[in-house]
C-alpha cells in the first residue's frame, strides 16, 4: 500500500490546490471530502470515490476499507493530514471524489414537488444551512440561480455536514430556472418585501418552488415578475428581515406542515 508523509509530494499538493482554489476542482472534475460520516453520505448519495487518504493513528487500514471498495488507498503521515484537513475532529479519513453534473435536466422529481429555490447566495455557511433544512425536510430538490460560489467549496462541504451528497441539488440562471419551473407547471412562491401577502394564507400543497434571495439585495425583479405570489414573513421587531437560511425554514415548514409532513 502506498503511503505519502510529505508536504511536499506533487499529489498533495493537487489536493492542497482542490482544497483553495475552485478552478482546480473544475478542471480536475474532484473535490475533497474529510470525515466518515460526510465520505459515507457521499457514496450513498452516489458520488464516486478515486482515492481514500487515511491516517493510521485515528482510523486503522481496515476500518478505512470498509468505507468503499475499488479505490486507492493511501497512508498518510499526520503533518500531510494536518495539512489537508479543515478539521481535527474528522477521524482521520480523506477522499479524492469525482463532482456531479448540476443540471437541472438532471434533476429527477415525484409529480408533486416541493423544491427550494436560493438566488445567488454567497456565504458558505448559509448555503449549508439551507442544504441542512431541505435535508430535514426531504425537499425534491434545491436549485441554486446564479450561483457565486462552487458548491464544492470546502466550506459549503463542512457546513452542510454531509447535506451536500443528500439533497437533489443544481444551478442555473434565474431565466432558465424560471423557465424550468413554468414548464413544470411548479407553482413560484418568492419571498419579498414588495407586493406580498402573508406566507401562511398560501396553498403549497400543489407543485411549490419557495424562492429565497440574499438579505442585503433580497430577490431580482425577474423573480417577483414570475411569482405566482410573492409573501412576506411578517416581522415584529425593528428589522425588516432575517437570516435567508432561517426564513427558508419557515416557509419549507410551513408547505410540509400543510402537505401533512
């Protein structure tokens, strides 16, 4: 078996670079994954592992065997795991895994859909909020409009803990996204300030696409055109909004509550 116990070695160095840089992880088509249980809902989620990187003092060879057969195993010294983990707290496991198309002709939905729509959000740690609550709440699918980061950001990948190989997910314009929802006859709720009703008095139990914008630009007119009906969570304090991943949950609640769960 192979074993790699410098900082130094080339292929390190690549994952270093898949690690910071979202233009290695086009051009290579891989990622990084730390962790068992983040590895173990990717290949559930049906990613496909190249390589396994283990560090013997946290998780023994066979223990890392057990994870996937057929891929490349590779032990690793704890100054290359230090170098390549985000966390200390990830049982010492690593893997090379090959990204996804995220098109959303891709996307396979039941014929009642219940779909959460995030235009162009930009922190990673929202963006895991958001993949954690449609995981919570078996949402069809997420769809990200003009997304502004790679969703195979190591930051997105830790704060979805694992959500990010569970959920239906792709991205596109908001033109085509609309689109793809007319087509479908899904029904557009988008949450805005402008010309909106309450979100309880809305009926999600047909075909839904509840549709979130950023907290400082809020939705694109494109979107509040399109809507079926624009809502509005109606706040009571000073502020006149919330965190986008927060107000997502209230209103996927909201349409499961009203579908029955």
């Amino acid at each position: 078996m192979k074993q790699i116990t410098s900082i130094q070695n080339p292929f390190i160095k690549s994952l270093v670079l898949l690690q910071e840089k979202a233009k290695a992880r086009k051009q290579s088509g891989t990622f990084l994954i730390e962790g068992n249980r983040e590895i173990s809902l990717a290949i559930k989620g049906g990613y496909e592992m190249e390589t396994l990187l283990f560090l013997p003092e946290l998780i023994s060879e066979s223990e890392a065997k057990k994870l996937t057969t057929n891929v490349d195993l590779i032990e690793i010294s704890k100054e290359v795991y230090q170098k390549l983990a985000y966390r200390d707290t990830t049982e010492g496991i690593l893997a090379v895994a090959k990204t996804k198309s995220l098109q959303l002709s891709d996307l396979k939905l039941s014929k009642n859909p219940l779909i959460l729509v995030a235009e162009a959000p930009e922190k990673p740690g929202n963006i895991g909020a958001l993949l954690r609550t449609a995981d919570a709440a078996n949402l069809d699918a997420v769809i990200i409009a003009n997304p502004k980061s790679d969703l195979y950001n190591p930051n997105i990948v830790r704060s979805s803990v694992g959500c990010l190989f569970t959920n239906q997910i792709a991205t596109g314009s908001t033109e085509e996204i609309i689109a793809f929802l007319k087509e479908r006859q899904i029904n557009i709720y988008c949450a805005t300030l402008q010309n909106s009703t309450s979100y309880h008095t809305q009926n999600y139990t047909t075909p839904t696409a509840l549709v979130v914008g950023t907290e400082a630009t809020g939705l694109t007119e494109e979107w509040r055109k399109a809507a079926t009906q624009n809502i509005i969570i109606p706040m009571q304090g000073e502020i006149d909004s919330m965190n986008v991943s927060v107000a997502a949950a209230i209103l996927i609640f909201e349409a499961k509550r009203q579908r029955g769960f």
